[in-house]
C-alpha cells in the first residue's frame, strides 16, 4: 500500500485537529511544521496551500473547548460561559471544517492569488 497526497493531506488534518484540542496553536506550529513540511513537499503539495490549510486547522483549535483560546477570550470579556459560547460557536466549526477540506483537496482556491501575482 502506498501513500497519496490526498492520504498525507488527510493525516495532517486528523493530526492538527487533535492536537488542536489539547495544545495551543504556537505550539502546534511550532512541533508540528519541522515535522510535516519535508513530507508534505515530498508528496508535491504546495507549501503556500499547506500554510492555509494549517492555519485555518490551527483557527478550529482556538475554537474549541478546552483549550480554546478564543473562547476564553470572549468568554472573558462578554461575561458568557465557556459551555455557551462553545456550542454557539459549533456551526461556524462545522463551515471552517468543510472550507479547509476544500482549500485542502482543491489547491487553486488557496494559491489562485500567489500565482498570479508571481507570474506562474
């Protein structure tokens, strides 16, 4: 059995999701891309589209509870309960999701711009 792009893009979701849940988004950048990027440019994915995918994983990470920092940010100036916000926010969770597997699996969204203002 060999790997695919299409694989290596879903692991990494999966991957960043989890830690996603656990650690802050710095420290997932941080652990993380040393990690994956030599793979991610083996498998001829574009470097730009990975950073757009990882940020908006690292986006979901810091919307959800427990450590999501967003949540307590809002949480701490709207005077409104983790609990509250987190199942208010889940919606808008669900569209990230559904946009990065997009972004993900359909790379000129993504690096449309970046081309045309490199002349590729």
């Amino acid at each position: 059995m060999s790997a695919t792009s299409a694989g290596v893009l879903a692991l990494v979701i999966i991957v960043v999701l989890i830690l996603g849940c656990f650690l802050e988004g710095n420290a997932i950048f941080i652990i993380t891309i040393p990690i994956f990027l030599p793979i991610v440019q083996k498998f001829g994915i574009d470097p730009v589209n990975f950073g757009v995918v990882m940020t908006l994983l690292i986006m979901i990470g810091n919307l959800t509870p427990p450590v999501g920092m967003c949540l307590f940010a809002v949480s701490g100036f709207s005077k409104v309960s983790i609990g509250t916000l987190a199942r208010e926010v889940w919606p808008y969770l669900v569209g990230i999701f559904l946009v990065t597997v997009l972004i993900a699996y359909v790379p000129q969204i993504a690096t449309f711009l970046p081309n045309l203002l490199v002349g590729k």
